[in-house]
C-alpha cells in the first residue's frame, strides 16, 4: 500500500466532523515526512575558521494555548466583548541553517464565537489553521517568525498573515518547551494567540 492510500484510507475510516477530518490528513503527512527525515543530520559551515559541526536538523512540537479574539459577539451574552478559546496544534520545523528554519504549524480552535463582518454576525466553530512560518534565531534561545496561512471553517474561510516571537528552552537531552505569543492577522479580524510547547529535536 503506498501512502497516499494510506493517508485516503485513514481519512474514510475516522468518523469525524469535517474540520478534525483537515487535522487528521495533516497530522499524517507530518508523521510520513518526519519518517522521511528521521534521523538526517546536517554539516554546515557557521564559524569564521569553517569549523564544521553537526545541529539537529528536525523538531516536532505540541502546542496548547489560548487565542485571544477582541471585540467578537459572544453568543451567551449577546453583546461584543474580547472572547478567549482554548487552541492545541501540532508543528513541525525544519531548520536550514544555524540561524534560519521553516515551521509547519497546525492549529484547532476548541470553541465557538461569532464575529462582526459588514454589519453581519458570521458564526465561528472549531477553527483550523494552517501555517507555512520562516523563523529567524536572534538568540540561541529566542527566535522570531512570520509566514502566510489559511484559517478554514465551515461558515467560511480566510487567509491569514501570522508573526509571532517563540522560546526554546532545553530540559533533557533534545526535549525542549517554548513559550509563545503570536498575532494574526485576517481578512476580517485579528487574534493573539499565547501558548506553550513540548519539543522533541532529532
């Protein structure tokens, strides 16, 4: 069976709604390109004498955190106010050289809430968002990101321009957790989002 039927087949089998069917399939191809990868290494030059010296090339991470989105009609209340949902995602990150990696960031909203648009209340449910994030290292511990995306959900979809700030920082071997804030910015609003993750290099 190759993959592709594989990543087909899971997909008809899980019984779920259609947003968790998008983190189902990406979550796949994560793990298909981490088996790709496991275990490569690269040697590149980052001194001034062209030392070189070995860094991990891949990370996996899972993120839980809190996405802040003001000025959003709260469906409880029925008045605007800032509305504050529960987010968990799944990232993986490989890094290009000793100052600059790419992310793949897969994120779910575990919440609803309505937003303004033109006047009209446009209902938002179990959000999912999928980020393509360059990130450049000021520090050995401290990086900054930014990078397009899109937000899907079944009321309707928007792109997304997301910047954000991470740490990283190690607690065992290549185990790692980091701290983030990160904004977005759509089509017809904005969020913050705040969170932690658990990292694993290889």
């Amino acid at each position: 069976m190759s993959r592709y039927d594989l990543v087909t087949l899971l997909y008809k089998m899980l019984p779920l709604t259609a947003s968790i069917k998008y983190i189902s399939i990406l979550t796949t191809l994560v793990l298909i390109s981490i088996n790709v990868v496991m275990g490569q290494n690269t040697t590149i030059d980052t001194r001034p004498n062209h030392e070189k010296i070995q860094m991990k090339q891949n990370a996996i991470s899972y993120f839980t955190g809190l996405a802040i989105i003001p000025q959003v009609h709260d469906t409880k209340i029925s008045s605007s106010e800032t509305n504050y949902v529960s987010t968990i995602g799944l990232c993986y990150e490989r890094k290009l050289s000793h100052f600059f990696s790419l992310r793949w960031m897969n994120e779910f909203e575990l919440g609803q809430y309505f937003i303004t648009v033109d006047d009209d209340f446009v209902e938002r449910e179990n959000v999912f968002i999928t980020t393509i994030l360059a990130q450049f290292e000021m520090l050995p511990w401290l990086s900054l990101f930014v990078g397009p995306g899109y937000e899907f959900e079944k009321n309707q979809s928007y792109y997304v321009i997301r910047s954000g700030i991470a740490a990283e920082l190690n607690v065992a071997n290549d185990w790692f957790v980091g701290p983030e804030i990160s904004y977005d910015f759509k089509q017809e609003y904005q969020s913050v989002s705040i969170g932690l993750s658990i990292i694993k290099r290889f």
